[in-house]
C-alpha cells in the first residue's frame, strides 16, 4: 500500500533503508540515511526507531547499524543460506588443499551473489566478499552461471552489457565454450594477474543451481587450471549430492 507523497509503499521505504548499508558503511546516522534514501528526516527518524524496536536494525549512539533479527531470519529460512551450509565441508576441503580464495556464488538478477569465501592469509586482495556481487561476466564463478542459464537470458544479458563487456568474453561461443568444457578459467578480468577457476554444481534434473570457484594469483594456475579445476569438480559432486539426496 502506497501512503507517502512519493507513492512509495511501507516496504519499498524499509528497503530503501536497508540498501543503505554496506560492507564499508555499516554504521550510519538517521540523518545520512535521509540523505542517502531522499526519505525527509522524520520519516527516516521514525523508520529507523521503528525497525530498531523489532530488532532490523540495532540502535547505537552514533547511529543505526543492520540487526541481528534479519540475520537470523535468513539463516533459518533462506534457500541460499542453506545451500551455504550443506556446500561449506566442501568448501573447506578445497580451502584446506588450496588456500586461495574458495567461494560459492548463485545467480541473482544480472550478478552473481557470493553466499559462501574461504580465504588464506596469502591469498590476492580481491572484490567483493560475501553477500558481494559482481556482474556474471567478470567472475569465472559468475560465467559459469551465465553459461548455463537459458538461451533467452543469455541473449538478454549480451544485449545489456554489450558496451560493459568486451564480446569475446560473453559470445555465444565462449559461453559455448564453457558449457562443453565443464568449467570456466579466466585471468585479469578485474585484478591484473589473477586467476579465477570455476565450476558447476547441478541439483537433481541436471539444473545448474550454483556455482563453486577459486581466485588465486598463482601464475601455474593461469598456465595449468586442470589439476585445479579436477579439485573443484570433486568438490561439486559432493555438494551435488548432498542437495540432491536432501530437501
């Protein structure tokens, strides 16, 4: 029900809210999130008391950060957040032989969403992190889902992100390429020097649901993905089938 003078609805004001925070900005005034939301100030005041009585949001001297409540709203209900939990043995096997950056990503719109990273010490300083996104061609994790999604969707996001994305990387026969191969190894994409390797995780009818990657700046990764690629593929299957044996 729309009932502000902008005919945004209760909900799409509490998202507004919401979509403020961020990994670099997890703690923020009423006031800047007035700003940033272009709610006035009093609506943002209240909104924010508001979603801090029911524990949205957590209330502190110097402003307002994301509560504990939505977290644990989606540990408990949220599909990706359990696909995170069953997938994160194996995410630790691979993390325990590799080091790097282990990470899990689903498609969510025109991104891939990373719902699970494991890190070492030593690994690159890369983008993003979890619950990060990166649109799906700039990732090996994320052109692995756009591989897989459907012919309509990928024509879609070629025809959207033609000027964004050089053509070699998103042409059919690239995406092709992927599919046939079963993974997907890409250098230098978005940090110069390192290495993204990625493959697919399918759930029972042979749906591509996910996607499991590593991000390294090993040069022998770039020359020979394929012990690599082997590791994750292991890995896949057993994620395979622990969402396919269990609902």
């Amino acid at each position: 029900m729309a009932n502000s003078r902008t005919g945004d609805s209760v909900l799409a004001r509490l998202d507004r809210v919401l979509s403020t925070f961020s990994a670099a900005d997890s703690l923020l005034s009423a006031a800047e999130i007035a700003r940033r939301t272009g709610l006035p100030p009093a609506t943002a005041h209240r909104l924010c008391r508001d979603m801090a009585e029911l524990g949205w949001l957590e209330s502190l001297p110097a402003g307002y950060m994301v509560g504990t409540r939505l977290w644990e709203m989606t540990n408990r209900s949220a599909p990706t957040m359990k696909l995170a939990v069953r997938a994160r043995p194996y995410l630790s096997d691979v993390h325990t032989v590799m080091g790097q950056h282990v990470q899990l990503g689903v498609i969510e719109g025109h991104e891939v969403l990373f719902v699970d990273r494991l890190s070492a010490r030593e690994a690159p300083r890369i983008h993003g992190g979890v619950a990060g996104r990166l649109p799906l061609h700039v990732s090996a994790t994320g052109l692995v889902l756009l591989a897989h999604a459907s012919p309509e969707f990928r024509t879609f996001y070629r025809t959207h992100h033609r000027e964004a994305a050089p053509s070699q990387i998103i042409s059919e026969d690239r995406l092709e390429q992927v599919r046939q191969q079963g993974y997907c190894a890409q250098t230098g994409v978005i940090e110069r020097e390192v290495t993204g390797v990625a493959v697919p995780i399918r759930q029972r009818g042979r749906a591509v649901v996910a996607a499991l990657g590593v991000v390294t700046d090993d040069d022998d990764v770039a020359r020979r993905p394929a012990p690599w690629v082997q590791m994750l593929q292991i890995a896949a299957r057993g994620i395979q089938r622990e969402i396919s044996g269990r609902t």
